[in-house]
C-alpha cells in the first residue's frame, strides 16, 4: 500500500526544486514583466472608478469594468484624432520661436566677452543647444503623430503593446475570477489569513494612490503660487500641468521645466522688469528649488505617511528607485515596500507563534 503523503525531506526537495525552476523560468522571461507592471498600474490606477461606479448604478462590477475601459480607449482615440495633433502643432511653433530667439542670441555674443581677462565663448554654448533642439526635439515632434504607424509597423513594439492592452482589460474585468483561483491553489485552512493579508495590501496600494492624488494637488497649488509671483504667463495653468506631469517621475518634471522656461524665455514676466534671458534663468532657479523641496520633504513625508512607513525610509527608496530601475521603480517602490513590510510581519509571527492579526482595540 503507498503512502498517502510524501515524507519531509522529499517534500523539501521537490519544493526547492520548484523553487529554482520558477526562479529559471522568471529570468528567462523577465522581459515580460514590464509591460505586465504597466498593465497592473494601469488597471490599479482605474480600479477607483470601477468601485465607484459599481456602488453607485448596483451594476456587476465586471460591467462597470468593461464600461471604464471602453471610455478610456475612446477616450485615448478621441485624443490622438483630434487633440494631440493640435498640441504636437503648437509645440512646433514654441520650439520655432525658441529656435529663432537663439539665432538672435548667437548672432549677438557671435564675439567672445572676457571674464576676469578669460575669452568666454557664449555664441558657441548658444549654438550647441540651437543645434540640439533642432536636431534633437523638432523631428520628435514631426514623427510624434506617426506613434501607432511606428508601432504596427515594428512587429516586437506592436506585440508588447498588444499584451498591455489585453492583460489590462483582462485585469479590469476578470479581476474577482482570478483572485479567486489564485487563493483557491492555498490549502483551505490559510484562506482565511490570505483574505486578511490581501485586504491589507489592498488598503495600502489604495492609500498610496491618495497619497499620490494629495501630492499632485499640493504641487500643483506651489508651482502656480510660485510662479505667479514672478509673473510668469500662464503660470496657473503651467503650474497644474506640472503637478499633473510629477506622477511620471524625471520625465514629468523634465517636461514641465522646459515648457516653463521656454514661456519665460519667449514672454517674458508680466511685471517684474528683467529682461527675458533672466527671467527664463528666474523661473528655472524656482522650479528647481521647489523640485529639490518635493523630493527631499514634500515626497517622502506624503508618501509615507498615506502607507505608514518612516519619510527617511520612502526617500531613500525612491532614489534607490531612480538610480536602479527607472520611472516603472519609482511609481511602485513605495507600496511594494510597504507591502513587503506586511509580509515580512506576517511571516515572522508564524515562525514565532504570534497571531499575525492581532484584534484591534
């Protein structure tokens, strides 16, 4: 007669087996698991709205799923059709006026000013960055209309934006379904500390969210303060675009600091008299100085207070993130600590014999 079960060390066995066999498989197609991450912070960023409409019309929540995406993707199109070509426009014309400021400039410091009896060639510093946004940025914006072309016509592009947009919607709207299954492969009995842990994470990527929402409303209300005290055209408007731009981090404010610098270089200030060079340097030095605020204070103190870690802890997260992994690194660096933190305590009390989850006064 065999045995019903396997004995302990065969058991151990098999499970390391396992083990380094997902971990082979994992590193064997870890080029997947970046467009599967956008997939989830997409459908975890809409996740809101699904809950919201499903509590307000009583409709299934897989409906209200469909319902969300669907008007994002209509969304999406309306957009490229109708929107994003006139803005790509408009851009082209700012970056013409910048590109003509430039020429005046070269032309003016074309001859060497001497500091403290050193030739200072201003014309040619002038000259590199004419070259560079004509270079560089202009045919970015020519093409920019060209994103879906250059998509369907690079076949592993295409691929991975196909697996983006169907894992999302697969997320969206199978979401209950596939967490059911993925608790249901955990033996019986720990069902219910699965449930507990899942609701805690949960609590945490959503408070994270908020934290995220407050932040941007915060800088956005500093920007525009900021630089409508220099002046600055638009600075309301600007300044809501940069809080808006700060969810995508170095690429959102890279952004909002050159279309903030570029107004004031071409317009000027409204009321404080210096000529626009300066002011264009004024308004850079600002947003610098805020920038530094928001990473070292604002960040670190918003962030971790909405998932309960320290500030000095979510800093030195995200620059770790910054410096290792990029914008995907640092938008989920801060819940999945945090989220880890849970485990990790989950963990500990069961090797030690503690309740994982304790009752609450």
């Amino acid at each position: 007669m065999s045995q019903s079960s396997w004995d302990q060390p065969v058991k151990n066995i098999f499970l390391l087996t396992i083990v380094a066999m997902l971990f082979f498989i994992a590193w064997q197609i870890r080029e997947i698991f970046t467009p599967l991450i956008i997939s989830a912070l997409i459908s975890y960023l809409f996740s809101p709205l699904i809950n919201l409409l499903t509590q307000k019309t009583k409709l299934p929540r897989k409906v209200s799923a469909n319902i969300i995406f669907f008007v994002i993707v209509i969304t999406i199109i309306v957009l490229l059709v109708a929107v994003i070509p006139t803005a790509f426009s408009e851009i082209g014309k700012i970056v013409s006026d910048l590109n003509e400021s430039l020429i005046s400039y070269q032309i003016k410091y074309a001859s060497p000013i001497m500091i403290q009896n050193i030739p200072v060639h201003l014309g040619d510093y002038i000259g590199f960055i004419r070259d560079s946004i004509t270079l560089d940025f202009s045919p970015a914006i020519n093409e920019a209309n060209k994103t879906f072309e250059l998509i369907r016509t690079t076949s592993k592009g295409f691929l991975w934006f196909l697996v983006i947009i169907v894992t999302t919607y697969n997320l969206m709207t199978e979401w209950e379904t596939f967490r059911e299954w993925l608790f249901g492969l955990a033996p019986i009995k720990y069902n219910d500390d699965l449930w507990k842990l899942y609701y805690e994470i949960r609590t945490v990527w959503m408070n994270y969210l908020g934290g995220q929402i407050r932040l941007m409303i915060v800088l956005a209300v500093i920007y525009a303060v900021a630089w409508s005290a220099i002046g600055l055209p638009g600075a309301i408007f600007i300044g809501i675009l940069a809080g808006f731009l700060n969810l995508v981090p170095e690429v959102g404010p890279g952004i909002a600091a050159f279309i903030a610098i570029t107004v004031a270089w071409l317009e000027g200030s409204t009321f404080v008299p210096i000529s626009n060079e300066l002011f264009a340097l004024l308004t850079g030095s600002v947003y610098l100085i805020l920038n530094n605020v928001k990473t070292i204070y604002l960040q670190p103190r918003i962030l971790g207070k909405s998932v309960f870690l320290h500030e000095g802890i979510v800093f030195v997260a995200i620059i770790a993130a910054v410096i290792l992994q990029g914008v995907i690194g640092v938008l989920i660096v801060v819940p999945v600590l945090a989220s880890s933190f849970i485990i990790s305590r989950y963990v500990r009390n069961k090797i030690l014999g503690i309740d994982p989850f304790p009752p609450q006064n």
